[in-house]
C-alpha cells in the first residue's frame, strides 16, 4: 500500500474549520451549553433512560452492597461478593463479608512473583520489545480476573473481614502500588543485567527472594500482617453464640464456602474474527500465582452467555439460583447517578455532528483498534425476564451488583438494559456442570496463546 501524502493543516483549513462553527447555530448553542455542564448531562436521552425500570421477574440480592473504594479490587469484591451468600445462609446471619485486604496482601505479593519470574524470562530480550515494554508498563497492578481469584483463593484461603480489616492503603492503592511499583523495575534492572551477564539460577533466584522479602515487608506495613490462624466466633440473626475454635484460612473455606468454586470456568465473547467460537484462549504472562492453572477461557457467541447467565440467576433446571460474576467495559454509555446502563444512553454523533464520519465500531472493530476492552468485574443477582417469539425466555435487563458503595444507584445495584449486555459484557463464570455437552468437551482442548498485549488479557480493575 502506497503510504499517503504528509499534509500539515494549512491556514486556509483552519480559517473554513472556524467558519463551519461559526455558520452553525445549534453549534453556538452547544457551546453555551458545554460550558457549565457536563457533557453526558447534555446528551442524555432521558426518554431512553425511561424506557429501563428497576423491576426484575428474577431477583437474588437483599443484602448491602461493598465498597471497594479508590482501588482496583472489582473482580477480587465480584468474587467474594459471590461466595458470601451462601457463608452468610450458613453461619445464619443477614450480613457477612470476607476480607478484601487478606485476598488483596497475597495477590499483590503473588503478582509481584509473577512478574519478576516474565522478566527473568525474557531476560535477552531487548529493553523495547513488545512483550518486555508491556511488562514494563504494567507493574503493580490491582486488576485481574476470574482465574486469578480462584488461584489465590486455592492457595491462601479466606479469611472474615473482622480477622484482617481494611486500611487506609487497602482501600486508597494509589501509593502503594506506585512504591511496589518503582521497587520492581529496579529489580528488572537488576536482574536483567545478571542474566545477560551470565549469573547461574540460584543467584538470581536469592536475588528475586530479597525483593520478594522487601515487597512482603511494604505490604504488611500498609496492609497489615495476614494472619495463619484465628478464633472463629460468631452471633447469627437469632443470637444465639457459636464458637469453632481455631482455624486456617484454608480450613475456613473448607467449613464456611458452600459454592464448589473450583468447578467454576470462564466464558467469554470475542466477535473478532481472528477469535474463533468454540475454542479456548489464554494470553501470554497472564495471571498472579506461579504454579496455578494458567488463566484460560472459552470463546462462545453472546447468546450462550446470557442463556447461562439468566439460567444460573433463575434457578433453571433445578439448579439453585445464584448471582454471576462478569466482566465489562464499564465506563461506556451509562449513568452514574442513577445506576443505569443502555447501549444508547447518549448520542454523542448528534452533538459533534459526526454521523457521517462512518459507520460506528462494531464491538469486534473496537476490540481491533483498542476502543474497548474489560475494565470492571460485578455481580448478576437478577434478570427481567419475558416470553420471546418462539415461547423461550428472553432478558429484556439485568440487576447488577456493583462494589462502589451505596450512594448511588438503587443503594449500590444497578440497571443494565440487555442491548448494553450485548455490547459491552465480555466474559461470565458459571459452573463447568452447566455448560452443554459440547462446549464442556470445548474446554479440554490446547488453548490459542494470544500475545501479552492483547485486548482480552485486560484486567478488571474499575
């Protein structure tokens, strides 16, 4: 292809440019209008955002939602959101939670392993490759996904809220992770120069360890000092006292974790071409814990996951009802004060007067052209759902659990029309026992590694 001809922008265009503003009045409109308000405020399409009650034919939540705060925790507050329903029924209280933080010390420590072990191994590399610019670029962070929460949850156990609270880095990450941050790339400094200068395993391993030592030591002083054991009592709603003695984390999800979670896989949409249906994925240096199961999901058509989504919340063939964790392209067309997402909240192109640019992205040219990606990680704890043209069961909107409070929204659960599921959902985990015979077999297959960078290996962490 023919590269094109380098233009700069002349006077004359710029002279028409203004002339075009200057000839439009429902620009200089706009533009009063821009100047003391919000831009979304502006666009809103209020009778759309009518067009989405809050009622749901299928409803699980009545408990209160979390509040991650200024961090990144969504898809570690999604995760343990789910499994503290069926803790609460069992310990017979109304509210439980599990801690955040105790999960949040060993992923940042874990993830700090990981790292160091991707540049150790792509030590020769050249300072600007890809995949080491990438490493680089993403060095402390408080995301991650499915498989990155059961790992930790396999390994270190949880622990109740009250055992390991919050703090104020816990919940405000910003410090912390710029601290870890600037520790680990001097340490890829380090350990890249003695790998290229010819150091043997055991000495880069002793030197990967006193980093590993000096990470652990910030994060207990930001964190706290996760514990190994703790007494566990407890009132329930009737107040009647129980005590069970002294316990490991590991022996707390043993007794109080009733979802068998490490049955649990990840399905996702991929539209892109490139990202065949039916087949597995995973993406190069993706994960948190060294030893896990790598992070692997298969790639299925949108309606398959709304079918097992609406199937798990419904209580469908028998099954017992229960919320979905799910990942999203969060910050696109929705409300914040209300709560409410819908594909077409806004009309950005009647503002601009960009219609006739070009047809809109699709989700599979947003994926290609880095317009889209996961971002944040909820909960599904309802459905609207109504009868289709051919008699099956359809969702017309879905009930969302968030974890930023409840100051907004319906006390912190959200709205999201199903048109916005379409376009902005990537991923669900549900049960591997619910999925049809052919797509269980699915799961087996070698998965399709895709580069490091690549827009499905994002990290929830809105």
């Amino acid at each position: 292809m023919t590269a094109p001809t380098s233009h700069a922008l002349t006077s004359d265009q710029l002279e028409r440019f203004a002339k075009r503003v200057e000839a439009d009045p429902a620009a200089k409109m706009m533009q009063n209008a821009l100047a003391g308000t919000d831009v979304d405020k502006v666009v809103l399409d209020h009778g759309r955002m009518l067009t989405v009650p809050r009622s749901m034919s299928h409803l699980l939540d009545d408990w209160e939602a979390t509040d991650q705060k200024q961090s990144g925790r969504c898809w570690m507050f999604a995760g343990l959101n789910l499994l503290r329903v069926g803790t609460a029924a069992k310990l017979g209280v109304k509210e439980f939670e599990f801690s955040q933080s105790y999960l949040q010390f060993w992923d940042k420590l874990e993830k700090a392993n990981f790292w160091l072990e991707a540049i150790l191994a792509t030590a020769e590399r050249d300072v600007d490759d890809r995949t080491v610019a990438h490493l680089l670029s993403n060095t402390a962070e408080d995301g991650g996904q499915w498989n990155m929460f059961l790992a930790l949850v396999a390994k270190h156990g949880l622990v109740p809220k009250e055992v390991m609270p919050e703090t104020e880095s816990s919940s405000k990450t910003n410090k912390l992770n710029r601290d870890i941050s600037s520790v680990l790339r001097r340490a890829a400094h380090d350990l890249r120069a003695r790998a290229v200068g010819g150091a043997t395993a055991d000495e880069l391993g002793e030197a990967k360890e006193e980093v590993l030592a000096a990470i652990h030591r910030m994060l207990s002083l930001h964190l706290g000092t996760p514990p190994t054991s703790f007494v566990w009592q407890w009132r329930d709603t009737d107040k009647n006292f129980h005590r069970d003695g002294e316990l490991t984390p590991q022996q707390f999800v043993e007794r109080y974790v009733t979802l068998p979670i490490d049955e649990y896989v990840c399905i996702v949409h991929d539209p892109r071409p490139t990202s065949p249906f039916g087949r597995t994925f995973t993406v190069e240096h993706l994960g948190n814990v060294v030893g896990a199961p790598q992070v692997v999901y298969l790639n299925v058509e949108m309606s398959v996951i709304k079918r097992l989504a609406a199937e798990a919340i419904s209580g469908a063939g028998g099954r017992p009802a229960e919320p979905v964790w799910f990942g999203c392209d969060v910050g696109q067309m929705l409300d914040g004060d209300l709560g409410l997402w819908h594909a077409t909240l806004y009309d950005y192109d009647e503002l601009y007067g960009t219609a006739d640019l070009g047809p809109s992205l699709t989700k599979s040219d947003r994926l290609h052209h880095h317009g889209t990606a996961m971002t944040h990680a909820m909960l599904l704890t309802g459905v609207n759902l109504v009868d289709g043209p051919g008699g099956e069961q359809v969702p017309t909107r879905w009930r969302v659990e968030n974890s930023w409070g409840t100051e907004k929204a319906d006390k912190g659960f959200w709205t999201m029309d199903d048109s916005w599921f379409d376009e902005y959902v990537f991923e669900i985990a549900v049960p591997r026992s619910s999925l049809p015979d052919e797509l269980g077999e699915a799961l087996d297959q070698e998965p399709i590694v895709l580069p490091a960078w690549d827009p499905m290996g994002a990290l929830a962490q809105g």
